[in-house]
C-alpha cells in the first residue's frame, strides 16, 4: 500500500487535536524522519496550546469569584499612555462572556505587535461590550496625569453599551457606585483587565499613526508619544505641537 504524501500528513495534523488520536497511532509505525518530525512538531504545539489554556484558566480567577457571587456582566479596565510626551491617555473597558476564550492573553506590553492585533481582532469578535476613554495633553496638563487617567477610565465605563455589574481595575479604584476590585498588575492577572490592555494599547498606537501624518517630524507612529531620540530631535528642530504635554519635561523648556 502506498504511503501518504509527508505535505498530505502535515496537512491533517494541523487539524489534529489530541495524540491519541487514531490518525496518530496509525503514523508511530511510519519510520519516515519526514514523519516523526511532523510528530514531533505535533507533540510541542498540543504542549503549548495545553499551556495557554492553563494560563487563561489561571487568569480567570478573580472573573470566576466574580460569576460565583452572582455578578454577571464584568468590566475589565486598564489605560495606556501616562508615560509619553505626547497624544492622550486612553483608557478601555471590556466586557467579555463568560464562556470567552481567549488563549495567549496577556499584558499587552508582553506581547508582540502582531500578536497584539491578532487578539485584538478576537477581542472584539467575542466581547459583549468595549468601551473608549479618551483624555487629551490639554486636559492632563491641567489635572495631573493620575486624575485624566482615571476620567479615561470612568469615560470608557460609561461608554459601554452593557451596563457591567463589577468592574475589575488595574492598580486603580475608582469613585463609582458599582462594587469594584483593584488588581495590582491586573493586566497580568485577570483576562478582562489583560483584554482591556490590549484594546486600549492597538486604540492608542493608530490614534498615533494618525498624529504622525499631521506631525511627521516626531515619529509618532514608531515611538507612540514616547521620548524616543528621533522624537527628542524632531523636538529639538521643530519645537512642540498641539498635542505635546506643556506639564511635562522636557516639554516645558520649548514653551
């Protein structure tokens, strides 16, 4: 009987999700290095996958405490953008199912941009709600990046088309009647609040991408607001623009 094709056999595998699947039995008899090798790879990306789920399911548990209290409908929040020179802080709520699954989730600055948009892209398939928070250089110049950062959060909660019973937050509580949690590292720790992380990073970095078409001597699309040497030049040679924070240094000395 002839043989498969080694590109047949690599092709069934990627659809195999067990080893003891029969399909895999059947190929230990098959000596080919070809062969071995594709199971091989197989044995390593089940590993992993089995890993991720382990993870998710680790970073579900202050979701799963919630779910068990009896609240149904979980924001998770997190902002990006305190540190740059320039653009505003953003902040995202997110409000996933609770049968979501999301493997691979993680604090968005854990993750590869390609990675990044990938799960973004998931994020918003499966969420129930994902609210913006949007709080411009103007405004954080005038109440202290702490305070604008926490009217982004507030703003992406009320921005939600569910109205969530419990909030989940990172390292941050807020002045609100819904019973909240503040979770140190949370993008970390809780798939809402990772989720929210994620949404809010990809928001921002095109929010970004735009300004660099308005103001391109800065750089923005590359370092996103940050003091980045080109950026730092770019201050050096063209002065500030609109959307430079004035309270920050070393903004303040190009005023």
């Amino acid at each position: 009987m002839e043989k498969e094709a080694i590109s047949t056999i690599k092709n069934h595998l990627s659809e195999v999700d067990s080893l003891t699947d029969p399909y895999v039995t059947q190929l230990r008899s098959d000596e080919r290095k070809g062969v071995q090798q594709l199971l091989n790879q197989l044995e390593k990306r089940l590993a992993k996958e089995q890993d991720l789920k382990k993870q998710f399911y680790l970073m579900q548990t202050f979701e799963r405490k919630c779910y068990q209290e009896g609240y149904r409908y979980l924001a998770g929040i997190d902002e990006v953008g305190r540190g740059p020179l320039a653009g505003p802080v953003v902040a995202a709520a997110v409000v996933l199912p609770e049968d979501s699954f999301l493997p691979g989730l993680n604090d968005s600055k854990q993750l590869s941009e390609k990675k990044r948009l990938a799960l973004a892209e998931k994020i918003q398939q499966q969420a129930l709600a994902i609210g913006i928070g949007e709080v411009p250089a103007e405004t954080i110049d005038q109440v202290n990046i702490y305070q604008a950062s926490k009217i982004a959060m507030k703003d992406s909660v009320a921005n939600l088309s569910v109205k969530p019973d419990f909030l989940l937050i990172d390292a941050m509580s807020l002045e609100t009647a819904t019973p909240q949690e503040k979770i140190i590292k949370g993008d970390a720790k809780s798939v809402s609040i990772a989720a929210a992380s994620i949404i809010a990073k990809v928001y921002r970095d095109n929010l970004m991408s735009e300004y660099h078409k308005r103001y391109p001597y800065y750089a923005f699309d590359q370092n996103a607001g940050y003091g980045t040497k080109t950026h730092l030049t770019g201050l050096s040679e063209h002065g500030i623009t609109p959307i430079h924070r004035k309270s920050y240094a070393p903004i303040k000395k190009y005023l």
